[in-house]
C-alpha cells in the first residue's frame, strides 16, 4: 500500500521539497571550492598544484562515502541519515576558512566529501523509491536545485571578497544554511523502501548495466567537476579577467546549469532518456569547441560555459532515470553509480591539477573534451548492450 500510494504522487510532496532543499545546500557547497582555491591557497601559504590536492581528497571522500552510505539507505531511516550528513557538513564548512595547515584542510575536505556523497546518493534513491517510473520530471526538479546552489555559490564568493577582501563569509553563510534543512528532514517522515524493490533486490544483478551506467558517470562528473572547479583558475591564469569576473563566469556556467535544468522538467515528460542523453552530450562537444577555436577569447569562453552548463544540465538526472528502467535500483546497486560519479570528480580534476603549472592552462579544456568523447562512446555502448529491465515506457 504505501509503495502504490508514494508512487502514484504527481507533485512534490513535503519529503521531497526537502530533498530538494538538501540539494540546495549540496550545490552551493560543491561550487564553492572553485572561486575560493586562491584564497585557500593564501591562507596555507601553498601554490596552486598543492591545493588542487584538494579536488582528488574532497572526492575521494565522496567516493568512500558512496560505498559506504548506500547500504545504510537500505537499513536506516533515510531522512535520519541525510539529515546528519547536514549537520556533519555545516560544521566543516564553517571551520574550512578557518585552517592554515594544508594537511589539516585536507582532512577536513575529505570529511566533507564524504558527507556530501551520502546527501547527494540519498536524495536520488529516495525519489525514485517514491515516484518509480515516474521520477524523470522530479529528478531534474531535483538536480536544478542543485544547480540554483551552485549558480548562488560563486555570486556569495564574488560579495564576500569584494566586501571582506577575504573568504570567510562565503563558507559560514552555507554552514548557517545547512542547518534549517537538517532540521526539517527530522520532522518528515522517510519512505519505506518500496516492496517490488525489495523482491527485485533478490534477482541476478546485471553487472554489464552496471558498469557501464558507473562509467558513464563517471566520465559525466569528472567533466562537470573539472569545469566548475578550475574555469576560475583558467581565466585568471590566462589573463582574461580579474578574480571578481571570473567568479561570475563561473557562476554564468552553474546558472546555465540550473536553467537546462529547469528547461528538462517538461523535456523528461516528451523525450526518451536515450535521446536526450545524445543531445546533451553533442551540445557539450560543441561549446567545448568553441572554447578551444577561440582559446584566447573571454567571450568564447563565457558562451562556452553557458552552452557547456545547459547541455549538462540534465545528463545526471537523465542517467539516473534510465537507470531505473534498465536496471534494479537499490542502495547497494546505487552506491556503484555514485562510486563511478566520486571516481570521475577525483581522476580529471586531479589530473588537470597536476598538468595546469606544467603544460599550460589549455590543458583544463582538452581534457574536458576528451572526456565528453568518451562519455558519448559509452552511451552508445550503454544502449547497444543493455536493455530494458521492465515495460517503463521507451529508453
């Protein structure tokens, strides 16, 4: 009964406006190392291949977290989880800004990855236990708020320096932040896990569907990763504007994020997830290429990150929907997924890190690109080789 209840909902309900406010936070969290990585590096006396450290140790604490988190969703109330990982992450974030040892901030970094990975597994799987097939529209609804945090993110960093000259402020307004939403999680109650999930749980796991899923994302996340992350940095080290600037070209990039977002709603409702996937990826191919004809050019640059943000915008969600067709979604098979999307947000953005001093910034870009060729190869493969779990509706 309640699973046919929660699953013939057509609105947002309470749980998920909740879960929806938790993205919020996890947007503005997730955007927030990018404009900062300078100020973060002044206040540990490090350069910028040091603290780029940063990206691979936050995401390898997200990586763990994924593995680790997945099965409590399948134990635990998922409410009581999500809503102590908050908790766990406001208090990190408001100590970050704070350390002036790079070994101490590292640690700390983890930490917050690790938590965020359980914030951001937590809301996927608990919608689409209580809305099923159904999920697609709420899903991007879902990862727009993720988008609106981190388009607000950068636009916090930008006030805070031009009004401190400093970092600080930026981090403690999004730890203050995270605390009402803890707070509103315990007072709602979580979903069961739904019956036929339950029963399909016991069935064969497919691991080639899996794999294949876990590489897309992976792929998919160390690009969004590595773009949102090191576009500041790009633009700063090439000259072609100052750190103000360039934290609102960062934001242009999350902005266009939460409007392709907001623009797949209604698209997930009229389209196959297959195609839109296509689409998506052909549209970031395209502004990438725009970016590298006219590398020199801030303008280039800006309309590359505006198409590059609409086209991923709805990559993660759409994944995620088609996953709930061609595979069993539960938290043991999802935290794979989300091991493959930490995975990715540690490899690329790591790489480029280590590659940014010594062959150039150009490196940020072409590394992206090939990244987004990869990712279109494994989609093909992906609808090649897996198929449909149950009658959903069209792939």
């Amino acid at each position: 009964m309640i699973d046919t209840m929660e699953r013939s909902a057509t609105w947002p309900n309470a749980a998920t406006l909740a879960y929806y406010a938790a993205f919020l936070i996890l947007g503005l969290s997730g955007a927030v190392m990018g404009p900062t990585l300078p100020g973060l590096a002044e206040h540990t006396g490090s350069r910028i291949g040091e603290i780029s450290f940063l990206f691979a140790t936050r995401s390898l604490g997200y990586l763990l977290g994924s593995l680790q988190s997945g099965r409590l969703f399948d134990r635990a109330p998922g409410h009581l989880v999500i809503a102590g990982a908050l908790v766990v992450a406001s208090l990190a974030l408001a100590i970050v800004p704070t350390l002036s040892l790079l070994w101490v901030l590292t640690a700390l970094l983890f930490v917050l990855g690790f938590v965020e990975s359980t914030i951001d597994l937590g809301g996927n799987i608990l919608l689409v236990w209580t809305y099923g097939a159904r999920v697609g529209p709420l899903m991007n609804g879902l990862h727009l708020f993720f988008g609106v945090g981190a388009f607000l993110s950068p636009i916090i960093v930008a006030q805070a320096l031009l009004r401190s000259q400093d970092i600080n402020w930026a981090y403690w307004i999004l730890a203050i932040a995270a605390l009402p939403v803890a707070f509103w999680l315990l007072r709602v109650p979580s979903p069961a896990i739904p019956a036929t999930a339950e029963k399909r749980s016991a069935a064969p796991v497919n691991y080639l569907s899996v794999a294949l899923f876990t590489l897309l994302l992976f792929l998919y996340v160390g690009a969004e990763v590595s773009f949102g992350g090191w576009v500041f940095t790009y633009a700063t080290a090439l000259g072609l504007s100052g750190q103000t600037l360039a934290a609102y070209l960062t934001s242009v990039f999350w902005g266009a994020l939460m409007l392709g977002r907001l623009a797949g709603i209604p698209l997930a409702n009229r389209f196959r997830p297959s195609r839109i996937l296509f689409a998506d990826l052909v549209g970031c191919l395209i502004s990438m290429g725009a970016i590298l004809f006219w590398p020199g050019s801030l303008l280039a640059l800006r309309v590359g990150a505006l198409g590059l943000g609409f086209s991923m915008a709805s990559i993660f969600p759409t994944a995620i929907a088609l996953a709930e067709r061609r595979m069993v979604v539960t938290g043991g098979a999802t935290r794979w997924l989300f091991f493959g999307a930490g995975a990715g947000a540690v490899v690329l953005p790591w790489t480029i890190g280590q590659l940014f001093e010594g062959v150039g910034p150009a490196v940020t870009m072409y590394a992206i690109t090939v990244t987004l060729v990869l990712a279109l190869g494994t989609l093909a493969l992906l609808l090649r080789f897996t198929a449909h779990r149950r009658s959903t509706g069209p792939a």
